[in-house]
C-alpha cells in the first residue's frame, strides 16, 4: 500500500535547527515534496526532490532522501517564529499524490 | 506564483441547506483535486478531475458532487449541508502531462454546518 508516515508535533527554540522526518512505502515513488501550511491557509509547496537524488538545498531548507530506507528528512536551518506551521511530506508517482498526516512545528523563543 | 482561489474563505449555513464551494485557477491546468481536511490535519482526497468533462471520485467517499465544464473552473456542491460536512475543502490544480508537476493549492473554505 502506500503509506506516509510523519510524527505529528515537534517543538524547537527560535535560532535552533528543526529536523521533520518523513517515511514512505512506495519505493516506485518518483518526487517527494515538502509543503507547508500556516493557520487558515491553503498548502505552500516549499521544495521537492527527484528520487534518484540524495539531498537538495534551498537557503535554510536541506532536503536528504534515503531511498534505501524510504526515509525523507527536512531541515529548517535558524529556524524563526514565521516558521511556525503545519509540514506536510507527500509522495508521487506518476498523476497521484499521497500526502503524511502532517508534522506540527512550534517556535519557542 | 501559484494563481487558484476559493470562494468563499469562510461559511456558516444551516443544515439542509444546498450550497456550492468555487474553485477556479488561471494557470490553464488540466487536472484539478478537492481535498477535504479534517480538524486532526490529514488530507482526503474526495474528486479530482483530468480535464473538461471529466470527474473521478476520490479515496475518502464524499456526499458532494463536482463538476468541469471550464477547464478553470471545478466547483463543488453539497445538495443538503450536514453538520458532518462541517470542514476545511481545499481546491488544488497540477499539469497533466508532467510527471514532477506539483500540487498547487488554494487557500481553502472552512465550512460549518449548524
């Protein structure tokens, strides 16, 4: 089946690194995507990755994909109370989309 | 920049009540998606469609029905409001003929049913 898997709350202090994981099932999976949603919004696409690459950078965003292990990781490098948000981790192969339940991040000063 | 609104943000109605949630896009995408989101944050997928006159539904069963006669325009309606259907719709688009063509997204409507 395909399953994404991400835990669901993660609470970091303002200046500090945030690491959101993300696990997948469907090894065919072409891209994966990280989207990002803030209170009362619609979903933001923040950065995807192909699957035949290891890690993407983008600013403060590194991207790591373990395709051995169906593991994908963001990282949010200096993180800031505007980083605040819903994460949401989605794999695609082909036309279909499966997005995880959603990882929770707060910001504490 | 994403181009994809939803109308309205908001809405409040009594149950029985038919109403239609707009969603339209001016990036010329073909395929289009309803997303339903519950309070506990998951995505559902409800209906997507691939292009003009055509409408699939989605893996959450759903009571509301859409349509496509434009290829800018999707709209969904519920017939008769339950307070079930109380949720946040969210109306996305994508390119049909790329593979890596991500979801773009609306910014939702949150409806509650009393």
């Amino acid at each position: 089946g395909e399953d994404v898997e991400q835990s669901l709350f993660l609470s970091v202090r303002e200046g500090d690194s945030s690491v959101i994981n993300c696990t997948y099932t469907d090894s065919s999976s072409t891209y994966l995507y990280w989207y990002k949603q803030e209170p009362g919004a619609g979903l933001q696409l923040l950065t995807y990755i192909f699957s035949n690459m290891d890690m993407k950078q983008d600013q403060r965003l590194t991207v790591l994909l373990n395709k051995k292990d169906k593991h994908l990781s963001l990282r949010i490098a200096d993180t800031q109370t505007g980083d605040s948000a819903i994460y949401f981790c989605a794999e695609s192969k082909g036309q279909n989309f499966v997005f995880g339940p959603g990882t929770r991040l707060s910001v504490l000063p | 920049e994403a181009d994809i609104y939803q109308t309205p943000r908001y809405l409040v109605i009594g149950t029985g009540k038919k109403i239609t949630l707009e969603c339209s896009q001016t990036m010329g995408h073909d395929k289009m998606y309803w997303y339903q989101q519950d309070p506990g944050m998951e995505l559902h997928l409800i209906h997507y469609s691939y292009g003009v006159n055509s409408t699939e539904k989605g893996d959450l069963s759903s009571e509301s029905t859409v349509s496509r006669i434009r290829t800018e325009h999707f709209p969904l309606t519920l017939e008769s409001a339950r307070p079930s259907h109380t949720s946040q719709y969210l109306c996305a688009s994508s390119e049909l003929d790329r593979d890596n063509s991500p979801l773009h997204f609306g910014n939702g409507t949150r409806l509650t049913v009393t």
